[in-house]
C-alpha cells in the first residue's frame, strides 16, 4: 500500500484529502479478514493510536511524536494516517508542522499521546506537550488542545495549556501526560491525564473544552496507571488504563486493565471490587501478551463499527524486532486493533484471549444501506418535504426513504445536524422512529404508541454535529446520540418493540432543515457471550511438590544459599533479603527444583505483609521460572512505592547486555497465592509462563505470558528479595506442581 513521504503541517495535505482522489469510500464488498499490525502499510512504529471516523466518512488515525520508518530519523510531530475500511490505511501528513507550537511550549517539545474528539461544531485535539517554557530544567510536562473544523485540520493550538504543569511533591514536575477527553450525558466536559508520578486524574473542562476548571480528583494510583481512556457502556463509565513499562524493548510488559464506576469522577473498581486508587491497588486485565509475536499491548483507544461491534487500538512491540533502529533506542510499537467484547459487564480483547497474529474477521465498515451522498439521491425515495444534496451532504426537510428493504437484527445510523427547533431522526420499516427532537431537548424513541425518552444535555447545539445510533436485536431496541461514536454518550433511549423491525430505513426531519450524511444499516454483530478458558490445576503432582512439613526436601538446590531461610511449622520462612536479580548485579538468593516435563501449573501461598501507603521498594516474594541470572520471569507481591502490586518481572539477554522489564497481574493481599502455568508452544517449542495471582486461593486472575526459548530447561524456584529495610519475612506455605 503506497504513502506520502511529506513532512509538514497536516494542512499541507487538505487538498489533496479532499480532491476526488480521495472521494469518502464507496459501498464496496471490504475484505472480510486483516491482518495485525494494521499500521504495516505506511509506518514502522505508530505509538499511543487514537481513532475517530470524520463526516467525510473516512477513519483518521492519530500516533505520538516519532519516526514513522526504520533509519528514518524524522520525528512527525502527531503523525496522521486515513482508511476507508480501519484495515488499510494511508498516510496524510502530520498535524503540525516543524515550528508549529503553542507559545507555552519550549522549542524542543514534543507532541505525545494525542486524544481527538468532537467538542461542539469543531475538533479538538489533546496532546501532551513534553517541554514548556515554566522550566529551564525540563520535564514540565503540560496537556495542550488545538482545534479544527475537520478530523484532517487545519490544527490550531489554544494560547494557554488545558492542564499546566504541576510540581510534584517529590520534586520536579507531576507527568501531566495521557490526556483522554470524556463528555458526559448533562454535557459536561471532562478530560482524564496523568501517569506513574502523581497518578491518574479527572477534571472538568469548560464548556469549549479548552480550559481545566474545578478541582481535579484523583482516579487511579500513581506508580501504577496512565495512558486514560474512559467509556460509557450499559449506564457504567469504565477507566482503561496502561500499566507497567510502555518502552523496555524486548522485555516489555505493557497492559491494559480497566475499573467502574457510576459517575465519570470515580471511583473505579475492578471486578473483586478493589479501587484503583487504592494502596494494593486494583485493576481487572483488559489486554495483555498471551505468548505470540506482540508484548507490550497498551496505550489504548476505542471505536464501533458499523455492525454495532466495539474494538480497541492500541500500540504492541514486535518481540523479534523490538527497537525501530536496533539495537536499543525508540521503541518500535506498531498499531494494532482488535475485537473487545463485554462478557459478564467486563470489557476483554478477543473474548480473553488477547492480541491477535493470524488471519482476524475485519470490522464492519459497510452495510446494507451505505450512504454518504456523493451521487446523488439515486438510492432513495423522495417524500413530503424539500430535499437536496451539496458537498456530499443531505438537507432538507420532510420524509426520505431508502429503496433497500432491511430487517432482522440491525444497527441504524446516521451524522446529523438539527433546526433549532425541529426534529431529525430515522424511521425503521415505517413503524419504529428515533429522532432527536431539539425543541423539546429529548431523545424519543417510539413504536406505535409506545414512547420513551431520554433528556439531552442543557446547552445542546443542535446545529453541532451529532452521531445517532440505533440498533434493534429482536424486539428490543437501544438508541444513543453522541458527539462522534467514541462511547461517550450524551443520551440513550431503550425500548421493548411489539414485534421485530422489517423494512426501509427512513430519513425524517421537520420544523426546519436538517443535515444527514454517513447513514448506513448494517446487520447488528453478535456479542460473545463467553470468554476462552483459563489454565486450571489438574492432578497433584506429589514427587514434584513442597509442603514444607519436614524440613527442606532434598530436591531443592540453591544459588548463592541464604542461611536465613529456615523450615519450621510448616513454612518456608524467609527474611527479605537486600539484594535483587535484575541487571549485572544478580546478588540475590534463588531456591529451584526441577520441573516437571510438559504442561503443568505450579503454586505457592505467600504471606509477606508490606503494609499500605509506604514506601518499601522493592521488597518482594515469589515464584520465578528460572534458566540463568540473566533470564528469568518472576511473579512475586511487591512493594512498588506507596503501592502494593502483583509483578511479572522479566529479564532476557539482548544486543550483549540484560533487558529488565515487566507486566502486572492482579492485586495482592498480605497473604497471596500465585500461579505459572507452563505450556510447551507445539510448533516453536518454546517455553511459555502465563501468570496468575489470588487473594483467597479460589478467584484467579490471569496476566501476561513470558517465554523462554526451546532450547532452554527452565526451573522453577522462590525468590525472597529487594531490600532489608525494614526488616519483614516471606512465608512460603508450599509448593505444588499440578498436571
């Protein structure tokens, strides 16, 4: 697939995005499978992706501040790509220009993290700035916004910055960093940013969306979350949110993990109920590697298609091909996309089984009715009223209906703008109307004479541009207005039909003229239900297997022996030692056994009290799947600051030097049960660890995979290390293999 080597401003381009060679897409059969990284065709790395679709009825995405290609060495400042399908995409330019920054921002800076979303009649674009002029010394982070009439620009920054620097109370500046913009159903703006110092934060903006006004609250604990992505599903608002190291190369274990809550300003709580602001902080995983080609899966965003399916983009590393230029530097962390469904409330990629490699089902990005209006009204048939096509876009007033039949379970939808004080809506089979009624400041939904409604927002403009959605599986149907289909809602309506919906889809407007374009009627996806299985603990393995109820059994063997650890009362008592594996220093001690071969999941219970709030680093216990000091994975509870969390440490040897990274799992208690389930991948031969942890022994939950080559022999081990001070002792209760 071609793309345009052009640097400069976005504006650049505008021509040419809207000439007639490159006309909104046309009603064609798409190919119905994709292939990841979907950002192959026009870019090596496209970091922290955001997606939004533009009236013009393309997809635009939008990467963070970085070379797009291998030796490239030009850093496109908010990188620009379209597609007409989410699986082919082309590049378009870049947002801003090479001296195009805000007069806050420092010469040098960068653009990170862009969020883009629709505020009113215009877009906004949030952005991280990574140096302003508040500090000679760097590191000022501040979120900034620019705007634009269309999705392709022109961009122009405000003069001041959303949210400004912060000082932190540990010196140096908060990373005010990651901002996500969220509009509420009363229409109030809210924007979401901050990261590991300082933590993850919600505040109000103005009714322009381009000033931080209130108090902010804290949503999310620092030195655990950032990379916000909020989303309003069944009346909850859930946090996404990327956790661990984004940039560790071959050892990187970014993921994604969500809560909810009932109000944008939290708090969240993942599925045990645990807030994600809390000490021994929660989080219920998302996205995380599962052992194929991609690790590193996060920073993510959000979209629907036009069969009413969800679906997350995100950036992943490629662990074969880690660094854009190798060995070492700018991480290269291509665009992914995949399905996310929601089984039991709870968001998960690909029904639990994470990031895709192979052949995948490609979104729905054509329907049975396609409209853009690019030639005419040739599908439709004219009622009452005034209608009229200019620029690729229907106005008019009165009833037009499409001479497609539809039926069955179906998703409806269409951009519109409103008279002021009229009505515009979608007819389906000549019975079942949505329409967004601005006089009256409702959302109606009616069959017969059965009606529902919803409020919308005080302050609604109707000449805005608005999204309407309606969607009916059986007799029951959902409608949603929003400001651009990103999952913030700004009114739903619900309502039980007196039978299913057959016929044609009718565009209705009165009291004045209304606007319509990108209308389609595409067969409503079918949800998963389930999610995929999770590893279980079959037979015991007793020859294999630890109760510590007689001393130390003579199969456990040591690397640099601990004389402090000592068996009695049926524990394994081990005082934290001062000391850790990672990087060249490898001082800590290691107790291993051999494993079984083949399959199996190995246990331990844990008590190892670190207290809250504190700061302990990095005391730590747990198993660890072990070949040598320079490559192992370690799952141990460990005190990470002021949070307590469960980590899936990491370290490989690459380009002649250790590479530490990790992933995080669940959330650990003063007594923890851990889990590594082993699985000898049947065509590489490789050694995968996928890991788990509980509170109770009885509810896991299940994380990342790390791997070891085929050739390795992996052995299985406790760890008890990370500082001395104060002083706190592991309790290791057992271990035990399971078939």
């Amino acid at each position: 697939m071609g793309h345009l080597r052009r640097a400069g401003a976005l504006a650049a381009v505008i021509g040419l995005v809207l000439a007639g060679t490159a006309s909104a897409p046309a009603a064609a059969v798409p190919d119905l499978r994709y292939h990841n990284p979907v950002s192959a065709g026009f870019a090596d790395t496209f970091a922290d992706p955001v997606i939004v679709r533009g009236e013009d009825g393309f997809w635009y995405a939008y990467g963070t501040t970085d070379p797009l290609r291998e030796g490239e060495g030009v850093f496109h400042r908010v990188p620009t790509a379209r597609s007409a399908d989410l699986v082919d995409w082309t590049y378009v330019g870049d947002a801003f220009g090479a001296d195009q920054r805000p007069a806050y921002a420092a010469p040098g800076a960068g653009f990170w993290a862009p969020d883009v979303r629709r505020v009113g009649d215009r877009w906004v674009m949030y952005v991280t700035v990574t140096d302003t002029t508040v500090s000679p010394d760097g590191g000022d982070f501040a979120v900034g916004a620019a705007t634009a009439p269309t999705p392709t620009g022109p961009w122009t920054f405000a003069d001041e910055p959303v949210v400004a620097p912060r000082p932190g109370g540990g010196g140096g500046w908060l990373w005010t960093i990651d901002p996500s913009q969220f509009t509420d159903v009363d229409g109030r703006h809210y924007l979401y940013h901050g990261s590991y110092y300082g933590g993850i934060s919600v505040t109000e903006l103005s009714a322009d969306g381009l000033r931080a006004v209130g108090t902010p609250t804290m949503v999310a604990i620092d030195n655990k979350f950032e990379g916000s992505h909020v989303v309003r599903h069944d009346g909850w608002y859930y946090l996404f949110a990327s956790t661990a190291n984004c940039c560790a190369g071959p050892a990187t274990g970014y993921s994604v993990q969500v809560g909810r809550s009932r109000s944008p300003r939290g708090p969240f709580v993942d599925r045990d109920g645990i807030a994600l602001s809390a000490s021994r902080a929660g989080g219920t995983p998302v996205l995380t590697q599962n052992g194929n080609r991609w690790i590193g899966t996060g920073h993510n965003g959000f979209l629907t298609d036009l069969s009413g399916q969800d679906w997350i983009v995100y950036h992943a590393i490629d662990r074969a091909d880690p660094y854009l230029d190798e060995p070492f530097g700018v991480n290269e962390r291509p665009m992914l996309l995949d399905r996310l469904d929601w089984i039991d409330g709870w968001p998960t990629v690909n029904a639990g089984a994470g990031p895709s490699e192979g052949a995948r089902p490609a979104p729905v990005t054509t329907g049975r009715v396609d409209e853009r209006f690019d030639a005419g009204l040739a599908g439709w048939r004219r009622g009452a009223g005034d209608w009229r096509v200019a620029d690729g876009r229907l106005t008019g007033s009165g009833a037009l209906t499409s001479r497609t039949t539809v039926g069955g379970d179906v998703r409806a939808e269409a951009d519109l703008r409103l008279p002021a004080a009229g009505t515009a809506g979608l007819t389906l089979g000549g019975r079942v109307s949505v329409r967004v009624d601005a006089a009256a400041g409702r959302l109606v939904a009616a069959d017969g004479g059965r009606t529902v409604s919803a409020p919308l927002p005080a302050g609604f403009d109707a000449a805005a541009g608005h999204h309407l959605a309606v969607e009916v599986r059986g007799r029951d149907l959902v409608a949603e207005l929003s400001p651009a289909r990103l999952g913030d809602q700004l009114a739903v309506v619900s309502l039980r039909l007196a039978r299913p919906v057959a016929g044609r889809v009718t565009l209705t407007a009165t009291g004045g003229s209304a606007g319509f374009d990108n209308v389609s009627v595409a067969r409503l996806h079918r949800p998963v239900r389930h999610a995929v299985a999770e590893p279980r603990a079959g037979r015991l393995l007793p020859a294999f297997s630890d109760e510590f109820t007689g001393g130390l059994d003579p199969a456990w063997r040591w690397v640099r022996p601990d004389p402090a650890a000592t068996v009695s009362g049926g524990a394994l008592r081990w005082p934290v030692q001062g000391a850790d594996l990672t990087g060249t220093g490898n001082t800590a001690g290691v107790l291993l056994r051999d494993a079984p071969s083949g399959d199996y999941v190995v246990e331990t219970k844990v008590t190892l009290d670190l207290g809250e709030e504190t700061v302990r680093n990095y005391q730590q216990a747990g198993l660890v799947a072990y070949v040598d000091d320079d490559r192992f994975a370690r799952l141990a509870q460990v005190a990470i600051w002021n949070t307590r969390q469960v980590e899936y440490g990491y370290e490989l040897p690459f380009a002649g030097r250790p590479v530490y990274g990790g992933t995080i799992v669940g959330t650990p208690a003063a007594t923890t049960w851990l889990r590594l389930a082993h699985r000898v991948d049947p065509v590489s031969g490789e050694h995968e660890f996928r890991a788990g942890s509980s509170r109770d022994g009885r509810n896991w939950t299940w994380g990342g995979v790390w791997t070891f080559p085929a050739d390795t022999t992996p052995r299985i081990g406790l760890v008890a290390h990370g500082g001395a001070d104060p002083a706190v002792t592991a309790h290791f209760d057992y271990l035990r293999f399971h078939r």
